[in-house]
C-alpha cells in the first residue's frame, strides 16, 4: 500500500538517526505536512526536512509523542508478515535466555514493536496494546500469534493508562480459546499462578525475574516481610527458598487470596501470613508491636509516574525504606526496589544510605539488579531502562 509522508522540521531527524524512534508533535512540519491531516492510527513515510527518508512510522495526530518509527526500511508495513519477524527474533532471544515459556515475549520499543507487550505463560498469550497504531493491526497480532505458535488461548488486556491518552478504549477481552481465572505458569522454577483477566497489568510482572532470584539465597531459615507483595511474588519464592514464615502485606484483599493460593501451590500455606492494607500503616503497627524480620522487601508501584512527581515520590520511597529498615532484626537484609523511571538508581542509592545514617545504622550493598532479559533495554531509548534493585545489609552501628 502505497503512503502518505511526514516531513520533519530541520534537524528533527538527528534524535532518529541515533536510534531512537520517537517523533514529537513539534518535530514535524506542518506547514508542508500538518500532523492534523493524518488519521489516527496511520502508518506514514518519514523523512527529514531535505527529503532523506527516514522510514516508516504510525502516527497519532492528538498525542505529544505523535509517531513511533517501525522500520527504517521504507517498503516494510507493519502487518502479519513484519509482526511475525518481530516476533521471532524476540523469541530467539528468549529461548536463548530462559529454559521455560514464561516470561515477556515482546516488550515494545525495545523489540522493534513499538506499543505491544505480549506475556507468555506457557502458551497461553496475553497481549496489551497502547498505542492507536498497533490497535489498528490487533487482528494481525493475533494472527501472527497462531502463526508462530499453537496458542491455547490469546488474551487482550488492552486497558493500561496509556490507552485514554492515545483516544483508545480500555477492554479486556478473550480473543480465543479458554482463559483460566489463575493461569499457571513458572519462575526461578517456583510453580506459580497468575490472575492475567482480572490481576494488574498482564497479571505478573516478570521484571523482577533476576531480582527474585538473588533474594532466595539470603532467605533460607528467616522471616522475611514482603511489602506491597500484590501476588507474592518475592514472597511466594522466598517461602520456596526455604523462609520459615513469609507475611505478605498487599492494600487488596484479592491480591492476598491469589497469593495464598501460590503458597499452597508450593505447600507452604502453614508459613503464610496475609496482612490486608495499606504498606506505610502495616509498618507502623508492626513497629509499635515490636515486630522484627531477617529480610524485608520493598517493591512498590512506581511512587514516580511523571517528572513533576519527582519531589513527593523521593519522599514516599524514604519512608517506606525507613520504616522498613526499623522492622529489621540485627544484620537484617532490605531488598530495596523501584520501577519508577524517573527515580535515578543513584538516588535510591542515596535513599537507602540517607536513612540508614538517620537510623544510626551502616548500609552494605551487596547485590544490584536491573530487569530480566525479556526486558531488553534499548540503548536510545533511557525510557526502557527502568527497574532496580538492591540487596543491603542493614548493621549497626559501631
């Protein structure tokens, strides 16, 4: 099919040609090419001010970030035959890296799909669309899906935050085949169970893989306390380690009872403790109960959504790092992680150090983590460079 072209303004393509595959709404000129003109969704021939061309892209005429360059080729399209490239050559990856099918078969940007996560759990796919032009292909998704693999069932879990802001509905829906309401699936070989129609985001986060993994050497014969646990994912896996009692702390009550069924799953329900509430509030009242723990973990939502959150977001992060540092017993161990972008790994650094001087104790890192391989990192996009964490051992002072 043939396409209509965006020209950019002098200079704009300097940002593409280094990797980078976003066009901002400023970019472009819309003198000769008003952004306006295009429908939403469309895929378009990019080109610099001069006339070089610089690929194909879809675009969103209502969106800050208007367009998302797919291919520097220009006779490529996204449909079917470029997703189940893509795909593929996601796939390689992952088969190289994990000896399961679980994990993040494609993770946007940084797999050439700009919009699209597609979660494996065995095989069974769930896929969550953000963009107006991958929703324009979903059909090819799944189409593309069954090409490569004999899915039992496809999954569209297209109801993120981004999607209002693209001028998309959110939907859930079953594409094809039976869904289970906890779908099994495996991590660090822990069996495990996952709400993906009805849990946050695809239903896990398997970002966190590496991270779960370094955790469950500290944990043998401890009693650990998983914060804003949602599932238990680190809890769950700690118990599996060998921890001799792990209390799940999660504000929703269904979170809890799928992170019970997790324990059972491994027959560690009698070592399980849920408590149903808010995280800063649970600590509190574990301090004032005198409580202690071997290893707490900290793993919150993302405090920083946005630049302007900054301030208050390094602020949450202090406190529930401290209040997690008071719960723990002599030479304890804190995991200490964040999925907030905006929040610098150095400053979580500082975090952590700041408070535990303000505790009079001495912090020793002694284990970093960044996200899995299925998370690959785009080396032109920071935005996919995400997640850390820290393994610290909290002392005192001497």
């Amino acid at each position: 099919m043939s396409l209509n072209t965006l020209i950019l303004n002098q200079g704009a393509e300097r940002r593409l040609r280094a990797g980078h595959v976003w066009i901002y709404s400023n970019e472009v000129d819309n003198k000769r090419t008003p952004i306006k003109s295009f429908q939403l969704g469309e895929q378009v021939l990019v080109e610099a001010s001069n006339g070089k061309s610089l690929g194909v892209a879809y675009v969103n005429p209502n969106t800050l970030i208007c367009g998302r360059l797919l291919c520097r080729d220009t006779k490529l399209r996204l449909d079917r035959s470029l997703l189940v490239h893509r795909i593929n050559i996601a796939l390689s990856l992952r088969e190289a890296c994990f000896d399961k099918p679980c994990y993040r078969l494609v993770f946007g940007d940084s797999d050439g799909l700009p919009g699209l996560v597609i979660d494996r759990y065995f095989n069974i796919f769930v896929v969550q669309i953000s963009t107006a032009g991958m929703e324009a292909v979903v059909d090819e998704i799944i189409s593309a899906l069954n090409k490569i693999f004999t899915p039992e069932a496809i999954v569209l879990r297209c109801d993120g935050k981004m999607r209002s802001t693209e001028g998309l509905e959110s939907y859930i829906e079953v594409a094809q085949g039976e869904v289970p309401e906890l779908c099994p699936f495996e991590e660090n070989g822990v069996p495990l169970l996952a709400p993906v129609l009805t849990g946050q985001k695809t239903g896990w986060f398997y970002d966190h893989r590496n991270n779960r993994a370094a955790m469950q050497k500290h944990v043998e014969g401890k009693r650990v306390l998983d914060l804003f646990s949602y599932v238990g994912g680190w809890g769950v896996q700690a118990l599996a380690a060998g921890a001799t009692e792990v209390m799940c702390v999660d504000a929703s009550e269904t979170a809890l009872d799928v992170a019970l069924e997790n324990a059972r799953l491994n027959n560690a329900e009698d070592r399980f403790v849920a408590v149903q509430g808010d995280a800063f509030d649970a600590c509190k009242a574990l301090i004032h109960d005198q409580e202690k723990f071997d290893v707490v973990i900290v793993d919150p939502p993302a405090f920083i959504q946005r630049r302007k959150d900054i301030k208050n977001g390094e602020r949450a992060y202090s406190r529930i790092n401290n209040l997690a540092m008071r719960l723990l017993g002599r030479n304890g161990v804190l995991v200490s992680a964040s999925c907030s972008m905006h929040l610098e790994r150095a400053n979580l650094v500082d975090i952590i150090r700041a408070n535990a001087r303000e505790l009079d104790r001495t912090a020793q890192i002694f284990d970093q983590g960044h996200q899995g391989a299925d998370h690959p990192v785009h080396p032109a996009i920071p935005e996919t460079d995400y997640l850390k964490s820290f393994c610290v051992r909290v002392l005192p002072s001497s």
